[in-house]
C-alpha cells in the first residue's frame, strides 16, 4: 500500500534531484 506521505518527495530528495541536474547540464 502506498501513503499518501510517500506520494510527496521529500525536501531531501527534491535537493538531491535538482543537485543532479545541475551537476547533468553544466557535465
């Protein structure tokens, strides 16, 4: 079952995954 919670990124993993785009467009 999946919670409503898990349906929402973290701010962890919002950081993360915009750390990774920055690091994918300026590679």
């Amino acid at each position: 079952m999946v919670k409503n919670g898990d349906f929402i990124p973290s701010i962890q993993e919002i950081k993360v995954f915009y750390q990774n785009l920055c690091v994918y467009k300026l590679g």
